[in-house]
C-alpha cells in the first residue's frame, strides 16, 4: 500500500540521486580526460555505462509506482536520464 509519506520520501531520495549521479558524472568525465590506460578508459565506460541504466530503469519503476497515485513525482530537468 501506497502512502502520502512514502511517495514523498521516494521522491526526495530520487532527488537525491540525481544530484550523486551528477557529481559521478562530472567525475567520470575528470577521470576519463586524465586516464591515458585503454584497458583502465574502458572499465571507466563500462562503469558510467551501467551506472546510468540503473538510473533510468530506478525512474521508470519510479514512475510506474506513482503512476496509480493522484499525483506523479515532476520531471526535473536537472536529471539528464530522466524519462519524459
């Protein structure tokens, strides 16, 4: 069963991810300018590559959740992989 409480708290730790996964972005990017090892530059890929499906398939569960509530969680622009 769905609460009030529940969606807010989820959607304020989604909020939350979404700032980390910026941060991982930025740093991604840092690295992988710096890194100079191929084998090393395609772990990094991988690692980004992974880490935004987990992003994008947590939204869309996310969005599915809350679909059946009256009101659904804002699309912000401040999270790139976010669907909509």
């Amino acid at each position: 069963m769905m609460s009030r409480d529940n969606i807010d708290r989820v959607n304020v730790l989604f909020q939350k991810l979404c700032e980390r996964f910026d941060q991982l972005k930025n740093t991604y990017f840092q690295c992988l300018e710096l890194c100079s090892v191929p084998d090393v530059a395609n772990n990094l890929e991988l690692t980004y590559e992974h880490c935004l499906q987990n992003c994008v398939e947590f939204r869309e569960r996310l969005s599915q959740w809350t679909a059946t509530d009256e009101e659904t969680p804002e699309e912000d622009d401040a999270c790139p992989w976010q669907a909509g």
